[in-house]
DNA sequence: GCATGTTAAGTGACAATGTCACTGAAGCAG
DNA sequence: CTGCTTCAGTGACATTGTCACTTAACATGC
C-alpha cells in the first residue's frame, strides 16, 4: 500500500527507484491524528521524518501567547527542522503540528547517516529539503520585517481559499497564521469587508473579490 | 602560510586531519577587502564558501530601504546560504558583506560533492553548519515577530561592543542591524540616555551601565 | 421553545513602532 | 572661515500591538 511512498519524493529532487528500494528496507511509518504535536521544544524526535501523507504546521510561539507559522511541510517533503535540531542540539521554540491525519516515514538516525554517505541522490534530496526551509524562513523574515500586515493578511487568505472562494478560519488563528493580535486581523478584515473584497460570518470569510486581494497582496 | 586553516574549522564539528589534508588538494583561496559584497541577489557563487580569516555580515534588504542583519559568518564558519541558493534556484534578496578584510577556502561544487560524499566529518560539518543557520534564522524569527526593540537593542550594543566600553556605530548602522529606521534607534537611545545608561557622541556610544543593560536585554 | 455557558468578534483607549518632512549640529575639505 | 556632507533631533501622523472590556453567535440541556 506504501510501497511506492518514495515517488512521492519529488517535490525538489526525485529519489531514483534503487534508492526507493533501499529506502524502504530500513523505513517505518507512523500515523498520527490531525492536531497531534508531531515535534516541538519538549519533544525533540531522535529520528527523521519524510511526510508521506498530509500537512504539518510549523509554527513559533512567543512566550506572550502570540504564535507565527514558519512554513507548511507537505506530502513528500522532509522537515528539516527536526534534523536540524538533533544537530545542533540548541534549544528552540518552534513546533510542528499535524493539520491533517498524516503518514509519516521515520528513519532513525544510523539508517540516515549510511544512506546520505551511500546515495547520492538521497543526499541531495536532503540537501534540497534544508535549502527550501532556509529561503522559507528569508520569506518570512522578510514579511514580518518589511511587510505590510493588510497585505500579508491578503496574500494569506488568498492562499488559503485555493480555488474555493470560502475559508473556514476565525481572526484568532489567521493572526496566529501572521503572528499578530486578533484585534489586528478583525481591523484589516472590517476594512475589508467595508471595500466588498470580502463578507464574513463567525468563523468563515467569503472572498468577494479574489482580483481586488491579489491587487492588494502584489504591492507587498 | 595557510597550512592549517582547517584546524580552525571546529566551531560545530571538528574536521580530522586526513579530511584536513583532502580539502587543502582542492580548495584554493581568496581573499577580498572589507566592505566588498561577498555574495548577493546578482551575484550568486558557483563554489563554496569557507570562512578562513575575517567576519562577513549577512543581511537582507527590503525594496523601502531598510535592512536587517541576519547573521555573520565567522571564520571557521561555513556561509551556508550561498550553497542553499544554488541547490534551490529561488530568488532570494539576502546579501553577504565582507566585514572585516577577509581570507576564504573556495571549493568548487564538484570537489565539494566529492567530499561530502567520501568524508564523514567534513558531511557532519556541513550539516550542523546548515542547523545552526537555521536555528540563527529561528532566532530572528522570533525577535523580529515577537520581540520589543528597546530590548533588542540593548542586546545589540551589549553584542557590539564585546568586552569594551565604546561602540563605532551610526544610528543608522544600529538600525539597518535590527531592520527598523534611524528615528525609532534615535529615540531609544535618547532614552537610555536619559536613565544614564548610555553617553554619546557623533557616531559613537558609550555603555555606561552595562548591567542595567543586561537587566534590560534580559527581559526578552 | 428558552436559559445558560462558551467561543468568536467588536470596541475604545492607549502604547509602541514606522513614516515623513523637516531642522539643527558635527565633522571635513577647500 | 566657509561651505559641503553626514549624523542626529523633532513633531506630526499612520500603523500595529496591548488591554480591558462588551456584544454576538452558536451549543447544550432543560
């Protein structure tokens, strides 16, 4: 049922299937429940993840309550930041937290350090996977920096909707998405709401015009 | 002359000498001016970075003309950025300015895969220089999003002016440092003036109280 | 139905920070 | 000494963050 879970590994660099093969020789997997703590400041894993299936919330919380997501780790992408972590063995803050059911495949740590020295297309999968997070993490430092929070809320309710015009989200977790205060997302969002870019009831947001966002969202 | 530049290599993990002596066969040296940009959004390295001898700053800077530093690069360090951007090919506007005068190993992409392939130690290096990078980048995460500037800057001048006293600094530089604009560093310091923790003068600070600035940083 | 509790959202006041358009002051070069 | 140039100070205002509330929407049990 999982046996072809590596081709889902392809997000930045594919795994050939002799590597897949090796893979899945010393991989297990794990499931765990949407809203479950996949990793976080008191529960530092030992192994390394690769999401087969899924999406994990990586977020960071201040001790003040506020919290700001970092990046999403999505079906075929490794998170890093675990990794990172083992490592380093600094303390940090951040966590990561299922936002779906997810299927993970956990390979312990001696299995990681014979494949990246064996494979190389293992290695550069790794390799691709640290990149990513650390110009996820530039994005971010950028925005909170420099940006604008009505933009920034614009190109996060844009992302979120998809192809839907619907969100299903109270002004608590999309500042939680911005590392704002709530007050600041029920501002922006009267103001847009006053503009007819968007309506809302309790609890969801109704894209009215998707144009006059992405208008909005581009003068970032 | 430059022998042993590789025993300087042990901030993270300490390169062995045979993996010492296959690095010195490859790499070659440059040396570039301070002030001279080492790396940036038009100017992106086609080999790897090794820090011998001097500081670079890495910045990023927003299109309004503010400017926050990301991290420095020390010797012995490894810029892992330059690396993260060629394997991820995504714009990034981050650049890295040498500091001081500076000495550094380049090593050509291919010897560098070669190595990382073949040598445990010089891998174990390169990983952990990637971990600390992102946990620095964590870090900034957390003070841009979360933290207050007056603390931040307390915690910059204690940073900046190491053992001594006095600090050569511009507002402007202090601000560029912590990504905000002169007047918020002007106001600030006027203030620390005011509680006597601080004298200055024309592009200089004097900590009077270093421990009231301590006390301040503390309350991150 | 209705009462009640819980969570989501709105409000006003204020503090902190960012932005703008200036003014004044310190050092430098002639 | 006289002008440049850079650095720092200032006040007004906009945006964002914080606090202490109030009001509204939904859920549950009766």
């Amino acid at each position: 049922m999982i046996a072809d879970w590596t081709e889902r590994f392809q997000g930045t660099a594919a795994l050939p299937r002799p590597v897949r093969d090796r893979l899945l020789k010393v991989a297990r997997t794990i499931e765990m429940p949407k809203g479950e703590q996949v990793f976080g400041p008191t529960n530092i894993p030992d192994s390394l993840f690769f999401l087969y299936d899924g999406r994990i919330r990586v977020s960071q919380s201040s001790d003040t309550g506020r919290d700001i997501v970092l990046y999403r780790v999505d079906a075929g992408e490794s998170c890093v930041l675990t990794t990172a972590c083992m490592l380093a063995e600094e303390a940090y803050n951040a966590e990561g937290i299922a936002e779906t059911d997810i299927t993970a495949i956990v390979l312990p740590k001696l299995a990681f350090d014979r494949l990246v020295a064996e494979e190389e297309a293992f290695r550069k999968f790794v390799f691709a996977a640290y990149s990513r997070r650390l110009i996820d993490l530039l994005r971010v430092v950028d925005d909170v920096a420099f940006g604008h929070m009505d933009v920034r809320l614009a190109e996060r309710l844009l992302a979120l909707s998809g192809d839907f015009k619907e969100i299903a989200a109270t002004h608590q977790q999309l500042a939680s998405e911005l590392g704002t205060a709530r007050e600041v997302i029920s501002r922006i969002l009267q103001d847009f709401q006053k503009r007819e870019m968007i309506a809302q009831s309790r609890g969801r947001i109704t894209l009215l015009d998707k144009p006059a966002l992405k208008e909005l969202a581009a003068s970032a």
